[in-house]
C-alpha cells in the first residue's frame, strides 16, 4: 500500500514538473520555486504518515504471531503481551491475547526380542510384534489473563493410554515472571515438575524420562533471569510410606539452572542445571512398580522415602546439538517393595534406580536433522534396558511437518525377569513417525 501511495505522489510530481513550461509563463522564478518546496513539504508529511501507520500494522502482526509463554519449568522465553484494556483502546479484540497450539503424531513400529524362558531351562527364543497407532494428540490454550496472570491448559490423547480417552494433561496458573515482579512468580496447577530436563531429539523417549518422569498437582514458587532460573515447589504425592493412608502434603523438588546469554559465550546457547526430588516412587513408572503387600488398595506399602537427584547439560552451536543427563536414586528400596527388581530365579532384590543420556545432534541444512544417542540405566532389572544406542534421521517435508526414522538397539542386565516371566537379552526397536506441529 505505501509503495502504491508513492507510486502515485511520484506520477503526480512528474505530471506537475512537465507542466511547469506552462505555469512558467504565468508565474515568476520564485513563485514557482515556493509551489516545489511546498509540494516536497506535504509529500514528506504524507510518507510519514504512512511509516508510523506500517510500524503500528507491523506491531500489532508481531503481537499477533508471539505466543505466550507455556508455563513448565523448562527455561522458556516469555513474551510480554498487552492487558486487555490496553489492547483494546488500540482497537485490538482481547481474543488476540488467547493461542493454540497443538501436536499430532502418527508411528509405526517395528520391535524384536530375543528372550529365555526359565521354564525351559533358560532356552533363547524371539518375539516379534508391529503396531501402526496414533501416538499422540495434544491441544494447548494459552491465554494472558492480565499483565501478571497467565493460564495454560494442555489437552492429551495418547493411543492405548488412559481407556483411549482425552485428558487434562496440564492446567496451570502462573503470577509474576515479569520484569514489573523482579523475575519473581507462583505457579499452581497439574502439571511435570520440572525434575532433570529429560531433552532429546529422538522420537522414543530418553531413559531419563521413561523412569523418572513426574506428573503431579503443585504449587511452586521461584524467579527467573535472564541468567539463571531457581524454583521450589511442594505436591501431595500418591506414595505414602507404609500403613499410612492419609491425603498429605509429602512431596517436595527443587531446580536450579544457568542460562547465559549466547553472545557471552560466542554463539554457544547453554542450559546446565541440578534437580531434587523427595520421593522418586512418584514418578509415573516406579510408582506403578510398587507391591502392593498389605493389599489394601493404597500405594502405602514402602519403608522410607527414596530421595533423587538430577544433573543436565544442553549445549547447541551453530548445526550441532548436544545433551548429557544423569538421574539417579540416593539410595535403595528394599527388597519387594519394588515388582520389577526380581533376579532371573524370581527373588525380590533391593534396588537403586538411575538412568543416563547422552545425544548429539547435526543439522546439515535447515530441513535435515541427523542424531546419535547412547544411554542406559542401572538396577532396573528387565524393566529397562541396561545399554542402549541407536541412531535418527528427521526430515522436515514441509513446513511444521516432520518425517523421522529411528533405529534403537537395547541391551538388558543378564540377572533380572521382565515383566512376563522372562530373561530379557536384547530389544532391536524401529519406528517411523510423521508429526505435524501448528
């Protein structure tokens, strides 16, 4: 538009120049001269005019495209937005300060077991299976309440998962964060508690996070700066310890992690960061693990709490990507408090869960990503693998729709029975996955 403006201040300028043999007669030197200024006068008037109102169209686009911060503990960028009274003086609808997003993920899998039955004297045989599912399915809603409140809501489905029905897989409540609160904020609702990063550019999920993933109604409070980012936060968890059966407040984590500007640091963006967590029993895999010895319904049935910690490090540079994690257990449940920590006769062990990734990345060009991964576990028997490596391959077909391909070869611990009776050996996993981003 203001190109065509111009245009047309242009044409009629030229118009006026070629008729200015005409004027000439009429009008003296300095006459003429006054008209020409006056014309260059209101034409720079008129440009001006014209740039304030596409800066103001370019802002309000801008306004429109960012989305809000989503409220989880990993290091985000926040993106201030108007309140609604502010946007709409400006004649914006309060509308444009609510964004979806959403994640669509469909994979076919290919897995191979080679196994021994302890009922035939520990004698190899194989297991083949193949499965085309819908993996996932999520609608997020982010929506600025105000300057200082900001709501999240994450809707999830996950094929074969929770009776193959739709849940609130997230709703959270955040205060503050801002500049105007000196980074400080509250931060209430269901949502992960942010305990180790758990990154990967994998399809699978890292080990990290397969074991020690947690899911939990909290409260929260922290800061974060432009440097670092510190939180601690307190949620009833589902693990009691043995006979007690009361609803209370007995889980607790914490995290504090390092974030500095890339320029600091030439172009390299670093995230390093150490986690706490009270109860490791909570997360979402061990606590399914628990025995239910006292067969009263109620995961009740451990001695004592089982502290955790996690250390992480995310470096990327130019084309490459690197991440390191190790979460472990400070020490051990004990013997039959735990389903899967059975040696190959059967025999309940104690056990001290840990887990560690490392992966690399590399983007040739912008639509190709090649990764590399090596990780394993300790003392989770024939839950996990104890060794694992395997290779990915995403290619972006177009834009916000990604094709990947993933190769995963798992090793298991020699002294252990998975969970239908069987000595594990070793797991070839192959899994294609289209993913569409909007």
């Amino acid at each position: 538009m203001k190109k065509l403006i111009r245009v047309m201040l242009s044409t009629i300028v030229s118009g006026l120049l070629l008729s200015l043999p005409a004027f000439a007669e009429d009008m003296s030197n300095d006459e003429l001269m006054q008209e020409i200024k006056a014309l260059k006068a209101r034409i720079n008037q008129l440009e001006q005019a014209l740039e304030k109102k596409d800066k103001k169209m370019e802002a309000f686009r801008a306004q429109k495209d960012e989305k809000i911060h989503q409220v989880v503990l990993h290091p985000k960028e926040r993106v201030p937005m108007e309140t609604k009274e502010k946007a709409e003086e400006e004649g914006f609808p309060w509308t444009d300060r609510i964004s979806f997003s959403g994640l669509i993920e469909a994979e076919f899998s290919n897995e191979h077991h080679d196994l021994k039955d302890p009922g035939q004297g520990f004698k190899p045989i194989t297991r083949n299976s193949h499965d085309l599912i819908l993996a996932t399915v999520e609608l997020g809603v982010d929506a600025r309440i105000n300057k200082y409140v900001t709501g999240h809501v994450l809707f999830l489905y996950e094929e074969d998962e929770n009776n193959n029905n739709i849940s609130i897989d997230e709703g959270i409540i955040m205060l503050g964060g801002i500049e105007e609160t000196y980074g400080l904020y509250f931060l209430g609702g269901k949502y992960y508690p942010h305990f180790g990063e758990l990154n990967s550019w994998f399809v699978s999920d890292p080990l990290t996070l397969e074991i020690f993933e947690i899911q939990q109604t909290a409260a929260q409070v922290g800061h974060e700066g432009k440097w670092f980012t510190a939180g601690v936060g307190a949620f009833s968890g589902d693990v009691e310890k043995k006979s007690r059966t009361e609803n209370r407040i007995n889980g607790y984590f914490a995290d504090i992690n390092i974030h500095p500007p890339e320029d600091l640091l030439g172009g390299v963006s670093m995230l390093a960061g150490v986690s706490y967590l009270s109860n490791v029993a909570d997360s979402d895999t061990l606590q399914d693990e628990i025995r239910d010895v006292n067969g009263d319904g109620t995961i009740n049935d451990i001695n004592h709490y089982v502290h955790g910690i996690a250390a992480y490090l995310v470096l990327e540079y130019d084309k490459y990507s690197f991440g390191a994690e190790y979460i472990t257990a400070l020490h051990s449940f004990e013997p039959g408090e735990m389903a899967f920590a059975t040696d190959k006769l059967g025999n309940f062990r104690n056990t001290e869960p840990s887990a560690w990734n490392f992966e690399l990345a590399y983007r040739p060009v912008d639509i190709l990503q090649l990764g590399l991964k090596y990780e394993g576990t300790d003392d989770m028997f024939g839950l996990n693998p104890e060794h694992q490596y395997g290779g990915v391959i995403s290619w972006e077909l177009f834009k916000y729709t990604t094709l990947s391909a993933e190769y995963l070869h798992g090793k298991y611990a020699e002294d252990n029975l998975n969970a239908d009776g069987m000595n594990e050996d070793k797991r070839d996993l192959m899994t294609l996955q289209l993913a569409v981003e909007f």
